[in-house]
C-alpha cells in the first residue's frame, strides 16, 4: 500500500504542532507552536524541580502561524523558531535560544502511513546541542535540544506514546521511541545513536518484529512508567522510564483524550551484546496521549 505518486493530500492537515525541549534536570522548557481548526496556539512549559508544570497559553487567529507541517521554521505572533534557534517575547512567554543541529534527524512514520490513516501522526525531529538559553529566568547551556514536528488530520482518535531520552551519562547512547495505536495495536518506530552510528527503524518491518512497546504510561506508585524493547540487527537496546506524576503536565484535551508529559523523566537503557547499563537521571521527556 502507498500514497498516491506524486499527489499531496487535497487540504492541508487539520492539526500541525512544532516544539522543541531542553532540560538539565533542573529546569526544563517545552514550546509549542499549534495550528488547529478555528485557531492556532503558542504554549509553553516551564519545568522547575520541586514545583509543579507552569502553563501560558497564547491564542491567535486561524492564519497567524507561519510554517509548512513537516518543516522546522515556523512563527506565530512575538515567536520564531528556525534551524539556528529560538526567540520570544509574549507576556511569560521570554525565550531567546540559540542552537546547533548535528544533521541526525529522523521521519519515524512512513508517508503512506499517514497517509491513509488520519489518527497517525506524521511525526519528524531533529537533533542538536542547545548553545544557550534563556527561559522566563532559567539558564541553559550545553543541553541537548530537540526539534520536532507532527501533524495529523484526526487529534481526538490519536493515541500515542513517546521516549526521548537524548543524553546519557558516559555514552553517546541517544534515542527517541515512539508508538502510535494502529488497527489496535502499537506501531512502534524508534531513531538511535549509539557507538557512533545512527540507526531509523521506521520500516513494517521494524513495527512489526523489531520494535515492542511494553508499558505505556501506567501509573505505578505515583510514577507514570514507559518500557520498550528493541531486537534490530546490531542494536539491541531494553529501555525503562518513569516519571513522578506531579511532573506531568496534562498539555491538551479533545474529545476524552489527553496528553501528558514531562522533562523530568528517568531512564535506564541497557544495551546488548555487551550488557551496558546506561543512566539518565530526570532530563526525558515522556509523553502518553490516552
């Protein structure tokens, strides 16, 4: 099954979110530019240890965002956001960061896909070092960023999960997993690096043997729990995350879903053939859409 050669879709999707994240396990910051039907959005997230999610919320009409789903440069109102970084000035809403993306980046779901199946998002990222920031008084320096897209036709019929979990200590281990409900199932697809090699597994094939997501965001003692497994050819990776609820914020809602996340999740990695067991203490982001 494939898209139609050549054609674009007849109207341009319904929902289309640009973000990007940095966290150092003390401060983290999370800005959403949204486009959605009637409106378009600017949201940011403020993480502080000890103190529960800070939410602002911008709105702006129908036309006010500039940016093409799937591409990163986008603006809205006081924010622009492109390859080089970030800038913003709306009432508590103060950004000014300045990045370097490394060229790794990642489509985790192929074109047909999202293509015949409205509630799948066309999710892309990519991937850098934060130089410096600045956010609502927080300093940030030598941090990973996160860059991504996604946008899709139907948000109330999504259900997804995702890991991000870019630095470990003592590896250049790194990786983004993600996980859509299809046909009702989970369609697991994952970016990796590792050893100085990147790995996409974002193939049916990947899906459907290679990829497993276990726990989805569970709540156990108080924490929200993640686990995924991956059985690829020269990557073997088991992966735990976990993240205390209060560190959740409950980022948007239709139609009885809603989305959590936060920046402060932990995560153990460990790698396979040789048995690595790798630590990232409260800098990954975790988000389930249930």
């Amino acid at each position: 099954m494939s898209a139609p050669s050549g054609q674009a879709k007849a109207c341009p999707t319904k929902y289309a979110f640009w973000y990007i994240f940095a966290t150092n396990g003390a401060d983290g910051f999370l800005l959403d530019l949204i486009r959605r039907p009637g409106e378009c959005l600017a949201r940011l997230v403020t993480y502080r240890q000890g103190r529960p999610p800070r939410i602002v919320l911008h709105g702006f009409g129908p036309s006010g965002l500039k940016g093409a789903p799937g591409a990163l440069g986008a603006a809205l109102g006081g924010i622009s956001l492109d390859a080089f970084g970030c800038r913003g000035a709306l009432p508590g809403m103060h950004l000014d960061a300045r990045f370097a993306l490394n060229g790794r980046a990642m489509r985790f779901v192929p074109g047909f896909v999202t293509w015949w199946f409205d509630a799948v998002p066309d999710f892309r990222s990519r991937y850098g070092v934060l130089e410096q920031a600045i956010c609502e008084g927080a300093v940030y320096e030598d941090a990973p960023i996160v860059c991504s897209t996604y946008s899709l036709e139907s948000l109330a019929a999504a259900r997804w999960v995702l890991i991000s979990a870019p630095r470990f200590a003592g590896t250049d281990l790194a990786f983004e997993i993600s996980g859509a409900r299809l046909l009702g199932r989970w369609m697991p697809s994952a970016w990796v690096f590792h050893g100085g090699r990147e790995y996409h597994l974002n193939s049916a094939l990947d899906s459907l043997f290679r990829l497993r997501i276990g726990r989805c965001g569970e709540v156990e003692s108080g924490h929200r729990v993640f686990t995924a497994s991956i059985r690829a050819p020269g990557l073997r990776l088991d992966v735990e995350a976990r993240g205390s609820i209060d560190q959740f914020a409950r980022l948007d809602a239709d139609r009885q879903t809603e989305i959590h996340t936060t920046l402060f999740g932990a995560c153990r990695a460990t790698v396979d053939p040789a048995g690595q067991t790798f630590l990232a203490d409260k800098t990954c982001l975790l988000e389930v859409k249930n």
